[in-house]
C-alpha cells in the first residue's frame, strides 16, 4: 500500500489501482496497431536521459527531483512493455 498524506487525513492508495490503470492504457496501446506498437522505442534523448540518471544513482546518489523522475520513466517503461506483450498476443490471435 502506498501512503499519502492529506494534511490531517491520510489517504491509502492501492497498489491494485495503480495497477488497474496500467492495466487500462496497455490495454488501450495494444489495441492501436500492434506493429507500431512493438516498434515503438523511446526517443534517444530519453534513452540517453535514463542512461545518465542511472549512472547518477549509482555514482553519486540522485536528488529527490531526479529519483521521482527516474521512477516515473520505470512506470512508463512498465506500461509500454505491458502493451508490447499484449500487442504480441493480439498478433498472434489474428495470425491463427
């Protein structure tokens, strides 16, 4: 469970929404061409961004602004290779 707090109220967030959301947007994704879908790659400024961010967290530790980013380029990866898979599956559906 994730925590966050609300002033004097805190507020449990589920995991399980979390995931039901990615869920939904690979979903959605998978559901568009699949070919482009499986082509689809990150930017190489992106990539590159990733790559130095990285490299930060194990050298010198990242800010709290870099770690927040990093984790949101993780759920993105996380979404996309989730629609890639289903992507697969769709292919192969159509294929039989």
């Amino acid at each position: 469970m994730l925590f966050v707090s609300s002033g004097n109220v805190g507020i449990f967030v589920s995991m399980i929404a979390y995931q039901n959301i990615y869920d939904s947007l690979a979903d959605f994704m998978a559901a568009l061409d699949p070919v482009k879908v499986l082509a689809f790659h990150a930017p190489a400024d992106i990539q590159e961004r990733v790559e130095a961010l990285l490299e930060k967290k194990q050298q010198d530790g990242l800010t709290l602004a870099e770690k927040e980013e990093l984790d949101h380029y993780f759920i993105l990866e996380h979404i996309v290779r989730l629609a890639k898979s289903r992507a697969r599956l769709r292919m192969t559906q159509i294929q039989a």
